[in-house]
C-alpha cells in the first residue's frame, strides 16, 4: 500500500463529526463516523451483540446532540427503560468525548447478532420508557432538561420525537452500523459505523413545519446505508453532495470525536469521603480491600486498608 493511501485509509478510518449548514442557512447537518467509539464502548463493558448495539445507537445520538454547543458544554442523555435493557445512559460534550453504559449488558446471545436480527429486537429490549435529554450550558446554574415518553420505537425515533416535542426542532436521525465478520477477542466488531442527523433550525421552525418535514423525511428516506459510502472509501465530508444535493450545504465545523471518560482515583476517593467517617470505618474492619468500578468505562478502582484509614484521619 503506498503512503498515500495509507494516510487516506488512517483519515478514513478516524473518529470524527462534521457539520454542515445549507446555502440558503434553513438547514443543518451533522455526520459521524464512530466505529473506533463503538467498539471501544462494547469491549471496555464486555458487551454482548444486542447490549453493544443499543449503546452504540445511544452514544452516537447524544454525540449528535452536542453539534450547537460550544467547548465543554455538554449533553446527558438517558433512556429509562422498562424493557430488559433497563437504563441507557450517554454523556457526550462539545470537544468530542463521549461515554455511556447500558445496565444489562448481556441481552442476546452470539447466535443472533446478525444485523436483521438486532434491528427486530430493538424495540422489545427498550420497550416502554422516557427519554430525558439535559444540557449543562455555560452561564446557567442549572441543566436545561427535557423529556418525552415514548413506547415501542427504537432509539432513533426516541430522539426524533424529543427534539420536535420537546424543543418543537423537525428533526430526522440517521444510525448504520456494519459489523464485521470477525470478532474482537470473541466480541461482535463494527468495520464501519456512521450517524448523521438533520434538521430545520429554530428560527425557522414557524414556517410552515408540514412542509420542512415531509422534506427531511423524503431526504432521509432516500439515503442509502451510510455504512456502504465508508467501505466504498468515501468520506464523510462528501456525504452531502451525493445524498442531499438539493440542499447545497457547506462545511462549517469538523472535530475529532472519542469514546473517553474523565474518572480518575481522585475523584472516586472523594466520593467515598461523602460516605461519612462511620462508614469509612466500617469498611477499614472488613479484611479484604475495596473495589469500586466506573459505570461509564468499566475502569477499576482498588482502595487499600491504609488508604481508607488516611480518608478517616483527613
């Protein structure tokens, strides 16, 4: 392979979101490419095929939710569902980090991982349940924070119908992941992964809603698997031109986008300072020593006897 194509294949195969608005600035588009982040998320959790689907879709979402903010302004994002996928939970901010976690993490065998096979069960893993989006924005005490029930739809739907009910935003999400055929240490593995999402902006949401709507929905319902395009060494930033011609949009933004969290000893250590000493102390008479594990990356924290005693003596 020559250098050329090497670096182009490196660049194609980088994590990245970039956004675009149209010539005549009614329309916005976000675009991700995120396998690396999907199969990061299923491999730190030990995901099962089913378990890694839905956080992958989730992750990608909420990353698509941070396109108007700015820095380390960020989205929570969180699926309270009573299906046996119990809490879907992402966090992403708008330098392109992004972390989540699923609570059952063992929802389908191997056997079924097939794409179809995930797509069919979607909707009886999540079932029924709210969606609760907050925005932790600059110059705000307090999240900004929405919700919408929703009931038999899948992921992409759920946020769809949030930002036009609960921020009145016509919106269409766009979620492809194309697994590989092999597996990652006995892991279902993503070769290419691609999001995209787009939507009328608020200031021209009174303008005849219908009609903004049934175009993005011909838009979106004329797009071909994203996945393909990436296989086909077509990169994101030409997305536009091939699939919404009409829109004419332009390039206004690009980062590179990770699945990262900031957890670190310190901070589990100051967690367990809010225990109270009563129970610091309780735990300094047990033999063995404490272990504590983030929900967000699966990283493990090992707290020794001494290390307790000294959190009880400061």
């Amino acid at each position: 392979m020559s250098k050329e194509r090497s670096d182009l294949q490196r660049l194609k195969l980088r994590d990245r979101m970039v956004q675009f608005i149209s010539a005549d600035k009614r329309y916005q588009l976000a675009i991700l490419n995120f396998s690396h982040i999907a199969n990061d998320s299923i491999g730190k959790h030990n995901l099962t095929s089913l378990s890694g689907y839905l956080l992958s879709k989730m992750m990608a979402a909420t990353l698509l939710a941070t396109a108007n903010l700015k820095s380390e302004e960020r989205i929570v994002a969180k699926l309270n569902c009573d299906g046996p996928s119990g809490t879907i939970h992402a966090e992403a901010n708008a330098l392109g980090e992004v972390r989540g976690y699923i609570s059952n993490r063992a929802l389908m065998p191997s056997s079924a991982s097939s794409k179809a096979g995930l797509l069919a069960t979607e909707n009886a893993a999540i079932g029924l349940g709210t969606l609760s989006i907050s925005k932790i924005i600059y110059g705000r005490a307090t999240p900004v924070t929405g919700f919408i029930e929703f009931s038999g739809q899948g992921i992409i739907q759920a946020f769809a119908d949030y930002y036009k009910l609960s921020e009145q935003i016509e919106t269409v999400v766009k979620i492809d992941l194309k697994m590989d055929e092999t597996l990652n240490n006995g892991l279902v593995n993503y070769s290419e992964a691609v999001a995209l999402q787009l939507q009328l902006l608020p200031q021209f949401q009174n303008d005849n809603a219908d009609v903004a709507q049934s175009k993005l929905n011909k838009a979106i319902t004329n797009t071909p698997n994203l996945s393909d395009f990436i296989a086909d060494d077509i990169y994101i930033d030409q997305f536009p031109d091939l699939i919404f011609p009409d829109f004419l949009f332009r390039e206004i933004q690009r980062k590179n986008i990770d699945f990262f969290c900031r957890c670190n000893k310190d901070k589990f250590m100051n967690s367990l300072l809010l225990l109270g000493k009563n129970e610091l102390q309780s735990m300094v008479k047990e033999e063995k020593e404490q272990v504590l594990q983030c929900h967000f990356c699966s990283s493990i924290y090992r707290f020794s006897k001494t290390e307790l005693k000294e959190l009880i003596q400061d």
